[in-house]
C-alpha cells in the first residue's frame, strides 16, 4: 500500500511540473494562482483516485484544461491528459465508461467554443484533435496492452490446461497397457500354473510313486491352484474393470502348438481343425479363448478329456472347447472373470462368446469375426492433443494482428490529416493577420479608412485578446484588431484600430500576456 501511494506521488509529480512552469516560461495565458492551484488540486485527486475510479480521475484530468482553454490544448495539463486516459484504457474494464466521459469532455467543450467569440471552427478541430490524439489513442493504447495481457493469461491457463490433459491421456494410455499386461500374466501364468498342477495330478497317480512321494505331488497340485488364485486377486489389483477393455497382444504361438504343448504337460486334449488353414487374423482371439477354456478344465476337471475345435465359415471363426465330466474332485468354483473379459472384448468387435454346462462336463463356444485382429495400444505421444481442442487455422493470427494494425492506422491517418489541417489553418489565419509595427507606427490618427486599408493584412483577429486592452474601445467605433508577430503558439502583442465615420478614430497596443499594460504609439482623436 506504501509503494502504491509513493508511485501516485511521484506521478502526480510530474504532471504538476507542467502545470506549475508552463506560465512562467511563456507557454500559455497567465493565470491567477486561485486558477493554477485548482489545477494542481485536480491532479492530486486524479493521482490519488486513478486506481478505483479511473474515469473519474480522466474527468478531473481533463476539467482544468478544458477550463483554461476551450480546444483543450494546453501545455499544462496536455501530459496529464494523455496519461490518464492511457490508465483508463488500462485499468477500466469497460469500455463504454470510457466513451461516455470522451463524450461529456466533446459537448462541453463544443458548448464553450459556441459561446466564446472565437472562430468556432478553428477551436473546434483543434478541440476534437486534442480529444482524438490526446485521450482516445492512448486510452486505445492502454486497453490493447490490457487485452494483450488478458489474452496472454489466458494462452498460458489454456497450455497449462492443455498440458494437464495430454497427462491426463498418456496416464491412461499407461493405465490400459497396464491392464492389458496384468491380462496377459492372469492368462499365461495362470495357465502355465494349470500345467503344473495337471503334472502334478498325474504324478500322484502313478502305481510305482512311493506314498510320501504321492503326498508331496498332492502338495504341489494343491500349490499350484493356490497360486493360481492369489496371481488372479493381485493381477486384479492392476486391472481397470471400470476402463474400456484392454487390448490383446500376441500370444507368440500358435493354438495348435498351445494344444500341443497343454498335452505334454499331461493334459488329456486333442485338436480338431476344419481345413488346412488357421483361424488367421483372428488367432490371438482365439488363443486367448482356447488358453482359457483349458486353463478352467485343468483347474476344475482334473483327468477330463478335453476337444479343441476351430473351423471357419463365412468369414467367421468358430472355436469350440468342451470336456468332459472331472474323473476326480478339483479346485472349488472360483470369482474368475476371464470368460466374462472375453465375452465382452467379442461382443465388441461383433462376435460372441457361449460358455456352460454340456453333457456332464462344461462347454466354451466362440464365434470370432474374421477381421477381429486386435492392434496393440501404445503409449498416447506426449504431443497428442485432446479430442476437444481445435487448433488455429494457419495464419488467423497474423490476419488478427493485420486487422489491429491497419484500424490503429486508419485511425492514425485520419487523426493526423484532421491535426494536419487544423495547424494549417491555425497558421494561415495567424501568419495572415500580422500588422507590421513599423506600418501601424506610420498610421495617424484621423486618416481615411481607405488609406489605412492599403496597408492592412487581408485577415483580422478572430479572438483578440481585449481583456488585455490598457484602455476600452471608442462607444459606437468599428475595432479591429491585427496581430504584432507572426510566432505561433506563443502570446504576441496586438494592434486595435477603430473606424468611426471612414476614418481612424482609435490607435492601441494591447501587449503580450505578462507585459506591463502600456499604451503604444497612437492614440485617439
């Protein structure tokens, strides 16, 4: 709050140092100290209040030049007004605030310039240039430099969100390969397992097996299952029911050498192929179907024949799995969900999956879809973006900033043509309305109108400064008054010259602002 109230110190500072010095270096109309002090007032509260109320601190910015001249331009509080309106642009978040208190400074200025006796034209150009490039192009650069800022937030909040999803993703990119790996380890080592245990069942039935040999089998069988079932609770640890199924890899053999390898283990199976050909793309489907369906036969119809069957037709594969009734006790039905994974992964890809009791042993009937070969799902890249964000379309951004710059120069274009021809103007009515002070020190009291024309500038003083006369005009005279210096912005003496009746009645010098009240040469008659 300290730094806060230093910087609008040190701001209202450097506004007041114009608005102190430009009086006492000649660049303005003197003013009373009553007027100098309520302008320097008006900045404090400006300075003071430009945080919580910056159009109002325009408005004070803007009244004590609008009160010292009715073109509002003005050396001493020019800067000010510039400044403020730049930090209206900046901190106002609207913009109609703005241009009601632009508005409100134009009519009041427009309604001095109607009721001063001055060239209503020439101060009302000058008026609404001041307005144009002293207030509204730096309100317009305050507020782009908001914008810019705004929409800089908002770029860097949307990569940040951005950023978010793309993790978000790869997170579950991560999250699928790693359901499908625990998949693929329920299903190998479990079926791996099954082997064991099927070795080790036939192993106990062996005539020449001594008895504590015959228990250690029966031990290693019952290990086996049991392993089988802690590997399915932790391996349900890593998997996502609630996720899309996760895809299959491949399984590295064939189900043919699947078969081959279930009956070395010991495992009473036999392969049945309709035709030469494999089930083709859809082998990993059915690996995973036959791998299953013999590690369940193993686990819980120990000594079962078992029938492996795959035959394909319209473009559909069939592998059907059935044994028979167990020949002794197995394990206890189990929570396994892999025939229930695979019946949703086949329902997916238009196929189907049939599993139940059948003639006193247990049946599991698949029908896969020719082209149901399963890609395997790679980690999301890092630059993936999300389904929802749209990019740019190329070059919409630079057709933005062309459109910025082509309005800021139009604007700008405009604004100088308008300044342009208002000093032009302002120039040619100062420059043509001089009176040299050696042809108004020849002129003499009492001369013919005519004669005294020949030595007038084609133009008069629209807006003479007769409050600085040392004397007031002759009552019923016909004044004019012609400037002594062609200098622009800069007070300069002027000459009166009164016609009464086609002659010269009335001679004055009316001199600079800060000059002695003198009467030059001439007179009246």
């Amino acid at each position: 709050m300290r730094t806060r109230r230093h910087v609008d110190a040190l701001l209202w500072l450097a506004l007041a140092t114009p608005a102190a010095t430009a009086d006492a270096i000649g660049l303005n109309e003197p003013r009373t100290a009553w007027q100098q002090l309520g302008g320097l007032a008006a900045l404090a509260a400006a300075a003071a209040i430009w945080r919580r109320r910056p159009t109002l601190a325009f408005l004070l910015a803007a009244a004590p030049g609008e009160a010292t001249a009715p073109s509002l331009f003005t050396v001493s509080y020019g800067m000010a007004l510039a400044v403020f309106a730049f930090l209206l642009g900046r901190h106002g978040p609207r913009a109609r605030p703005a241009l009601l208190a632009f508005a409100a400074v134009a009519v009041a200025g427009t309604g001095k310039v109607v009721v001063r006796d001055v060239d209503p034209v020439v101060e009302w150009l000058v008026l609404m240039a001041t307005l144009l490039f002293g207030a509204v192009f730096p309100w317009l650069a305050g507020r782009y430099l908001r914008q810019s800022r705004a929409l800089t937030a908002s770029a860097l909040a949307r990569a940040d969100q951005l950023e978010r999803e793309q993790r978000i993703v790869a997170d579950r990119a991560r999250l699928r390969e790693r359901a499908r790996i625990a998949q693929d380890m329920h299903d190998s080592l479990g079926h791996e397992l099954s082997l064991i245990a099927v070795r080790a069942g036939a192993l106990q039935l062996a005539a020449d097996l001594p008895e504590h040999h015959r228990a250690a089998a029966r031990d290693l069988r019952v290990a086996a299952a049991d392993a089988t079932d802690r590997l399915r609770e932790i391996i349900g640890v890593l998997r996502d029911e609630g996720d899309e199924p996760a895809p299959l890899a491949p399984p590295g053999e064939t189900v043919e050498q699947l078969v081959a390898r279930a009956g070395e283990s010991g495992l009473d199976v036999r392969y049945v192929a309709d035709g030469a050909e494999e089930p083709g793309p859809a082998e990993r489907l059915a690996y995973r179907v036959v791998q299953e369906a013999l590690t369940n036969a193993a686990k819980y119809a120990p000594g079962a024949p078992v029938t492996v069957a795959a035959t394909r037709a319209d473009a559909r594969t069939t592998v059907t799995v059935v044994n028979g009734a167990p020949r002794e006790p197995g394990s206890p039905p189990g929570g396994g969900s892999g025939l229930a994974d695979l019946h949703t992964r086949l329902a997916a890809l238009g196929g189907d999956l049939d599993a139940g009791a059948h003639a006193g042993g247990f049946r599991v009937r698949a029908v896969i879809p020719a082209d149901a070969g399963v890609t395997v799902t790679a980690l999301a890249p890092a630059d993936t973006a999300p389904a929802d964000a749209v990019p740019l379309p190329s070059g919409t951004l630079a057709h933005a900033r062309r459109r910025t710059v082509l309005a800021f120069g139009a604007a700008a274009a405009t604004g100088a043509v308008l300044i342009a021809g208002t000093f032009g103007w302002y120039a040619y009515t100062k420059t043509h309305s001089v009176l040299r002070p050696a042809d108004f020190a020849a002129l003499r009291v009492g001369a013919a109108q005519a004669d005294v024309a020949a030595v007038l500038p084609e133009r008069g003083v629209s807006d003479p400064p007769v409050d600085r006369a040392p004397s007031p005009p002759p009552p019923g005279a016909d004044c004019r008054y012609y400037r002594a210096s062609g200098q622009l912005f800069t007070s300069s003496a002027h000459f009166r010259l009164c016609f009464e009746n086609g002659k010269l009645v009335d001679k004055t010098v009316i001199p600079k602002a800060g000059s002695a009240s003198v009467n030059g040469a001439g007179g009246r008659r």
